[in-house]
C-alpha cells in the first residue's frame, strides 16, 4: 500500500499497519490545499465548491440559475449567469474559511473553528482531552515499539 509519500508503512508488534501520521496525498489525487482556494470555472464548478448553510439559499440560487438557463436562448442571461456564478465563488471568501481549510489540509493539523464549525467551552474541552488523549498513546505506542 502506498501513501503517495515517501514515508514508510511500520507494523506494530501485534501486527497492525502504523501509518505515517497527519493528511496524505493519494495516488493521482491533485493539491487537496490548492482545491479550497481556486474558484470554480463554470456555475455548477462554483457551486460544488462553496460553502452554503443556508438549504433556503441554496434553493433559490439553483432556481434562479435554471430560469435564467431556461429563457437564454439569445444569451441575455449570460452577464447575469457569470455574476451569479462570481456571488458562489465571492461567498467563499467571506470568514476565509477556504483559505483555513487549505491551510489545515496543508499542514495536516485541523482545527474544528478554522473550518467555521462553532464550538461551546465544553466542546473545545472534549476536542483538546481527545487530541491529547491521540497524541499520548501514538507516544506510547512509539516508545513501545523502540524498546522491543
């Protein structure tokens, strides 16, 4: 099995594959970092590639975009499609969340509000003790596995 890296697939004394750790690229798989910070070439482009919370919003975007499909038999639409189409990729921008996320998958360290997801006290608590809690038994399990 490959990672797409250099990086070396250890097993561990019971057997288990102990993968390199953080984001690997796969085979054929382009810039995972660069896909959150390019825009969208076409409409459908765009709109895959935006963030939308809102199902209301989503909706009425697709409905304008097919009534304006619908009737641009003579390319009246066209401005229109193309500023709809800048709306999607301009709505990225906002927050910065795509350039957070391309500078998480780039680095292979995730952050739960760098990717625009609100997180009460006690949830940051829970997400630090559990990264803690990882981060300790890949330690533990590195130090074992010298020792043998």
């Amino acid at each position: 099995m490959t990672t797409g890296q250099n990086d070396e697939i250890k097993v561990s004394p019971n057997g288990h594959k102990q993968e390199p750790f953080g984001v690997r690229k796969l085979p054929g798989q382009k810039n995972l970092a660069q896909e959150y910070i390019t825009p969208g070439k076409d409409f459908q482009d765009a709109l895959a590639r935006t963030t939308i919370q809102d199902p209301n919003f989503l909706n009425n975007v697709v409905q304008l975009y097919g009534q304006m499909m619908e009737f641009n038999e003579n390319h009246l639409f066209d401005d229109a499609i193309n500023e709809l189409t800048l709306l999607l990729i301009g709505k990225n921008a906002l927050g910065g969340y795509n350039r957070s996320l391309s500078a998480m998958v780039g680095t292979g360290i995730y952050y739960p509000e760098g990717a625009g997801i609100k997180m009460s006290k006690e949830d940051k608590k829970n997400y630090m003790e559990a990264q803690r809690l990882k981060f300790s038994s890949k330690n533990q399990n590195k130090e074992g596995s010298e020792e043998d």
